[in-house]
C-alpha cells in the first residue's frame, strides 16, 4: 500500500529538493506545484511503505525549507 504525502516548500521552483526528498526516502515525486499558491512550492510525493514514510517524516522535521506536510 503506498502512502502520499503533500509537501510543501518554501522555495522550491525547480522541484530539485522534492525530488531529493523523495529518492532518499525510496518514492517518487507524482505531481509538483511551483508557486501553487503564490506563496509556496508543493509537491505529492508517493511512498512505498510505511517505512519509507516515517523515513521520509524524519527527513523533512529536519529540513528547514519543508514548511508543512500531510498524509492523504
């Protein structure tokens, strides 16, 4: 069962760090949002476990550009 997450950034544009976030947690990057709000980048990322997921939690609690994240 794979887990999705949104992602937000505080600077993102290119979607380089959601793509970084996401290969280091074992998922991948399905849809990315630069300036989706006129505020901040947002990017889904798929997860394949939850494994990957709380790996993916620790990595973005200790990001300083991550500015929130959800599980969907």
């Amino acid at each position: 069962m794979s887990i999705k997450y949104k992602v937000e950034f505080k600077d993102d544009p290119a979607c380089s760090k959601s793509d970084v976030l996401a290969a280091a947690s074992g998922g991948c990057v399905r849809t990315s949002i630069p300036r989706y709000n006129d505020v901040v980048d947002m990017a889904l990322i798929e997860l394949p476990d939850e494994a990957s997921a709380k790996k993916m939690e620790e990595l973005m609690a200790a990001d300083s550009n991550v500015v929130s994240f959800k599980i969907l």
